[in-house]
C-alpha cells in the first residue's frame, strides 16, 4: 500500500509541473500507471513509429525495472488507435516472501529479456491514453524461467 501511495504521490508531482498537454490523437510523451502488477511507466517517441518505454513494477515478492522497444503501427479506420510491438529488458529484485514462499528459486536477482505486444489509444479531446498489452519474458541470470504472466492495462498523462 505504501507504494501505491508513494506511485500516485510521484505521478502527481510530475503532472503538476508539467505544461505541455496533447490533446491530438498523437502525443509524444506519457506517464502513468499499469495496473497488474501494479507499475508506473513512461513513454517517449522517438519518431512517429518508434518509441521507448520504461516501467518501474512494484509487488509483494520485489521489484522490477523493464525497458521497452516498441513499433507502433496505425490501425485504420480507427483514429488514436495503434498496434505496438516490440523487445526489452529487464531486472528484478526478489525480497524474502519470494524465498520463503518458493524455497526452491533463488532470491535476489533476475536479469532477463521481454518482448511485448499490445494496443494503444489516445483520446483526441484530453490528453489522457490508455493501453492494453502482453508482455512475456524469460530470465536468464537467477532463477531461469519463461514468464508469460506479465503485462495488463494502464492510463497515462499524455503531454
């Protein structure tokens, strides 16, 4: 809870001091919040059809820090509205829930690759999008697993 708390502090903060808004059915930037697990993240693009996103996740078994390469496409007909698709990287933090919960992984750290794949809507008259994805990934340096889990939903602050 304190993190939540903490999140929706951080988010508002920089909401306030940001003057900039995108009320068009692009923008350039965002932040926000991903629901499941629960994460902030921040979109930036670097041309019309590339852009980069980093997520900081936070649960009750650690943390983790992912970054995102993403290719948007238009989906016509439907203006706002994007495909996205791309690679990353992760790295995870495990607290000692996760070791007394699954005494067989080891805790500490998971270092990994992601993919993701997903929808992305920006509102034409407010400056707000939401969005939609998948997002698998595989660690490789501590416990090695495929983890098809991740992803969910979100809002974010466009600007």
């Amino acid at each position: 809870m304190k993190k939540i708390i903490l999140s929706v502090i951080i988010l508002t903060t920089i909401l306030s001091v940001s003057k900039a808004q995108s009320t068009g059915s692009t923008y350039e930037n965002a932040i926000g919040i991903k629901i499941y697990p629960a994460g902030i993240t921040f979109k930036h693009f670097l041309k019309e059809n590339r852009a980069v996103e980093g997520i900081a996740y936070f649960w009750n078994y650690g943390s983790r820090a992912t970054g995102l390469y993403e290719f948007h496409g238009d989906i016509p007909g439907i203006d706002g509205l994007k495909w996205y698709a791309g690679p990353g990287i992760h790295v995870g933090f495990w607290n000692d829930k996760w070791k007394k919960d699954y005494p067989v992984r080891d805790a500490g750290i998971a270092i990994g690759i992601d993919g993701v794949g997903g929808l992305d809507y920006k509102f034409k008259a407010v400056p707000i999008n939401i969005f939609v994805d998948w997002q698998p990934s595989f660690n490789f340096v501590g416990y090695n697993y495929f983890e098809a889990g991740w992803g969910g939903t979100g809002v974010r602050y466009t600007f």
